[in-house]
C-alpha cells in the first residue's frame, strides 16, 4: 500500500474537499491550479508526491470543460511527479447524460471523458450517483461507485413525514424511488412524461395514489427542472398535500430557478457534490452534505477496506 495520503482539489469545488479533509483530518496538498495570461489552464504541485497515494478531488460541474481540462492536467502532473497511485474523486461526473449514440453522427461524451482521464494515468475512480450505472465499464480500472441515498433518507426520517408517497418524475427514475419508498416505508407512484423538447416535458398521467399525501419527488440531478416542477404541478393538481423535491446533483442550469421559483414545493433537498452558487440560493433550498461519506470512502480505499460496507455502517447511524 503507498505510504503517505495526500488530498488535492481542483476550483470546481474547493468547499467539498475542504469538508472532506476537515473529517479525515488531514489538509488539502498545496497546489496551484489557476490561468496564464492566454487562459490556458496552469497546474504545478507544489509539494513532494512520489510514492505517495494521492486522491484528486474535482466535480466536473460548470465550467464543465474547465474542471475537466484541470483534472486531467493535475493527474498528468501527478502521475510526472511520481505518484505511486491518483484517484481521481468526481462526486459529479459531468457528460454523464451522453452515454450512448441516440442519433447518428454524435460522439459517446461520457466514454471520450473516461478515455482522457484513463490516458494519463489515472489509477482509480470515485463517483456519486453516476446518472447511468453502466458508465462504470466506461473505465478500464476500478470504479467505487457511491450512492447518496443514506444522506438522504436520514434526514426525511428527521423530518418524520407521515403518509409519505415517493415519486419518480419519469420512468428512468423509479428504481432510485423504489429504494426510497423501501427504506422510509412509504408509498410509491411514478410519473409517465412524454418529452416535448430537449428541455420541456408533458405529463400524460401519474400511476400510483398521491391524493392527500406527502409526496417526495427524487431524481439523481436537477437540471433544467422542467420534468421535476412539471411531475410536482401534476401531483399538486392530483390533490397530493405537500411536495419535496430531492436530487443528488444540483446543476440548475437555463431555466431552472425560475422554473423553481414558480413550483409550489414546500422544500428542495440537494447535496454539496456542485456548489451552490450565491444567485442560485434560496431559502427553500436545504444542502446536504456529503463530505463525510467521501471521507470514509477515500479512508477505506487508502487502507485497502471495503467499500461497499460504507453503506451498511452509514444505513446503521
């Protein structure tokens, strides 16, 4: 096993790894990761990595294509430093949702992305919540995937929600709901949508029960919004008695916020994988923080530990 830990950020999401190293108890390595004067990216390690297990932590969320270019160069300078292993930790794996050729002529993204990272040198991956499973046999190494369920479920079991309904806003999502209504013992319904545009969508009906209900909306991202706040006005009209909307990634991109701002939703729930920026918080808007989570993941990676029992031992608090 290498000797020596050591944590590095990118700028995509500096507050994240501080968190995750305040838990562990270690600092971020020092490292500069900014701009020439042409705005090309600029990575120098400033300090003694060889032999060392070194974990990169970086969301690839807006500026998409700068924290990819900063990730990708700071594994390169690592990897020429004499690193002895890199993860690269990316609680939000951007391009993810380009998994796959829908038309013709059209690049498979998200497989370009894990060939980069792959082709200089990166050892190991850690993800949260990879919007399509499969994208782990994208990469030719080990991929820990990490789920952000157990952050949460226990805090809606705080809130102790009684005749809790969880929804899926569209089919894709009604296994993640299935896990939900399981673990908070509630009801499940799922919403069947019709897409309109890239970005808008139409609901064409609801199959489950969420008169008088509290309803949960729960999805992996929160982009555009429109599917969510669309499924969240459907269950309104439905008779449902409150909606949550719930979402690992906040990328609340285009539309989003107004779109949000207009939903009658007693609470948006999201996690700190992409910071949330000044203009897009809100009072209803509650973040949940995943620092500890990935603390432990990156402990028992560095120690050679299981990591699928993470989640055993986080379902127990």
């Amino acid at each position: 096993m290498p000797s020596a830990m050591k944590i590095f950020s990118g700028n995509s999401n500096r507050a994240l790894a501080e968190r995750i190293c305040e838990h562990i108890g270690v600092r971020v390595g020092d490292a500069l990761v900014g701009r020439f004067a042409d705005d090309e990216i600029r990575v120098k390690i400033n300090e003694d990595v060889r032999g060392g297990d070194v974990f990169v932590i970086q969301s690839t969320c807006p500026p998409v294509n700068d924290s990819v270019m900063e990730l990708v160069l700071m594994i390169d300078a690592l990897r020429r430093a004499s690193a002895e292993r890199i993860t690269a930790v990316i609680p939000y794996f951007g391009y993810a949702r380009q998994d796959r050729k829908d038309e013709g002529r059209v690049p498979i993204s998200a497989k370009a992305v894990a060939n980069m990272l792959t082709s200089v040198g990166v050892d190991r991956v850690l993800c949260i919540d990879l919007h399509a499973a499969q994208l782990q046999g994208f990469f030719d190494l080990p991929v820990d995937h990490l789920y952000a369920g157990p952050v949460m479920k226990r805090y809606f079991r705080r809130l102790n929600l009684k005749d809790l309904t969880v929804v899926a806003p569209d089919v894709g999502s009604s296994k993640l709901a299935r896990g939900y209504a399981k673990r908070l013992d509630a009801g499940l319904a799922i919403v069947d949508k019709r897409r309109v545009t890239d970005t808008d969508t139409k609901v064409m009906s609801v199959i489950g029960d969420v008169k008088g209900r509290n309803v949960l909306l729960i999805d992996d991202m929160i982009s555009t919004a429109g599917s969510i706040t669309e499924a969240a006005r459907t269950v309104r009209e439905m008779g449902a008695k409150a909606v949550y909307l719930a979402a690992t990634h906040a990328v609340l991109s285009g539309q989003a916020m107004e779109r949000l701002d207009k939903a009658a939703i007693e609470q948006l729930i999201v996690t700190d994988t992409i910071p949330l920026t000044e203009e897009r918080s809100r009072p209803y808007i509650k973040v949940l923080s995943v620092a500890r989570m990935l603390g432990e993941a990156i402990l028992r990676i560095h120690h050679a530990e299981s990591v699928s029992r993470l989640f055993d031992d986080m379902e127990d608090d």
